[in-house]
C-alpha cells in the first residue's frame, strides 16, 4: 500500500533530521565522521531524489516552470508539492554535507560550523552564504598577513 502524501511527509522529514543529526555529531564520532557526511550529504539526499523523482513521473499535470503562476498550478497538486519540498529536504542536506566536507578539509573548527550548518538547515541559501564568508575569512587567516609592498 502507498504511503499517503502526509506519511510520506513526516517520513521525510524525519530521514532528514536523522541526516542533519549526523552532520552535527560527525566530528564527535572521529574516524566515522566522513562516512556520516557522505550518509548525510550524498545518501540521504539520492533517498529523497528518487522519491522526488517518482512523484513527478506519477503526477504530473497541468502547470510548468515558465512563470509563478504555472508554478502555483503545479503545487495545487499535493502529490507535487510534497515534491517540491523533497527538493528542498535534498539540496539542503546535500549542500550541508558539502560545507561539513569543505570545511574538514580546510581545518575550521566545528564550533564554528555548527551554527552554518543550522542556518543550512533551516534557511539553505543564507547558510551556504554564511559558510562562503566564514571560508573566505578563515582562508585570510590561514594566509597570514599580506607581505609588505616592495618599494
């Protein structure tokens, strides 16, 4: 028996805070700490790809992508807009597995990543543009200071 729109939902987003769970407990775990990022940031999100993937084959129907108003006839369709934020549950886990990688491999502390990562969580793009200046900042730091100009 399918699960309904609603099931599916609540499932969702409970796959996706065990994902964002791992994320945020991944440098505590030591040697584990990759294989959680790429559960978190490639698994999780393929999960929720297929998912997307087969609600659209399903339902698709009247509406489209060319203007606001194709979008909002889109979604009138429940099935469509459980799709919709599939999306968005998998591009957000997928780009925060992706800043917790970037930012292991320039050494940033993860205190400093963690509030990135709930920012990730919560609003998506605004967390990946905190991380972008958080990385710009700590790559300067890691530089050192800029050599004198020759005369």
């Amino acid at each position: 028996m399918p699960l309904s729109p609603d099931a599916l939902f609540g499932a969702a987003n409970t796959l996706a805070a065990v994902g964002w769970l791992l994320l945020a407990v991944a440098p505590a775990t030591g040697g584990w700490a990759p294989a959680l990022r790429r559960i978190s940031g490639m698994a999780l999100p393929l999960v929720f790809a297929v998912a997307y993937v087969v609600l659209l084959a399903l339902n698709w129907g009247p509406g489209g992508f060319s203007s606001l108003a194709q979008v909002e006839e889109l979604f009138k369709v429940r099935e469509l807009l459980l799709a919709g934020w599939l999306h968005y549950l998998a591009f957000d886990l997928f780009v925060g597995g992706w800043i917790a990688e970037r930012a292991a491999r320039l050494q940033i502390p993860f205190w400093l990543l963690l509030p990135i990562l709930a920012l990730t969580f919560m609003f998506g793009p605004a967390g990946l543009l905190a991380y972008a200046l958080l990385r710009a900042v700590w790559r300067r730091r890691a530089a050192g200071p800029a050599a004198p100009a020759a005369a």
